[in-house]
C-alpha cells in the first residue's frame, strides 16, 4: 500500500467541519437570550466529529482511487459528505413502519 499524503485528508476533516463552525456563527450573532447552550452540549461536538470524520472518509476514498486533490477540492468534498450522509440517513424507512392501514 502506498503512503497517503496526509493534507488533503486535513483538508476533508475541516470540510466536515464547516456545517458547525457556521452553526456557532448564526448562534453567535443572535440576542444572548435566544442563545442555544452548544458550547457545554457535548453532543453537539460529537456531532461536529463525526462530521469531520464523514469529510475524511470522503476525501479517503476519492485519494484512494487515485485522484489528485488540491486543498479546495478536498474543502468541497468534506463540506458534502456530511450533507450526502443526512440525505441518505432521511430517505431510509423506519423499521417497524408501513403505509398500509389495517
């Protein structure tokens, strides 16, 4: 196996980033009593991870095949994969469920 470049991989994990760093960006700019509680959630950094962690992924698999990725391509791709995998997670049918009415 050959060595990965790491950078571009940074580069995916910030990507995956990008959807919370705007979160605490809107949250900052509202009146402190419309304020959400993010910083002490630790859910919400989980979440954050998690989404950094999609981007690398993403960005994993497009340097595995082989394709040359400069920083802002692997930023793109980082940035969709947090947005693709919530796309797919909302079109799978819950488990139990069924439109048919007895």
């Amino acid at each position: 196996m050959t060595p990965i470049d790491p950078e571009p991989l940074i580069w995916g994990f910030i990507g995956g980033l990008l959807g919370h760093m705007l979160k605490l960006v809107h949250h900052a700019n509202l009146p402190k009593k419309d304020r959400p509680v993010l910083l002490g959630d630790h859910m919400f950094w989980v979440g954050g991870f998690v989404s950094g962690l999609l981007g690398t992924i993403m960005t994993m698999a497009y340097v595995r095949s082989g394709i040359n990725l400069p920083a802002f391509a692997a930023l793109n791709i980082g940035a969709s994969a947090p947005l693709i995998a919530g796309k797919l997670l909302s079109s799978v049918p819950a488990v139990g469920k069924t439109d048919i009415e007895e």
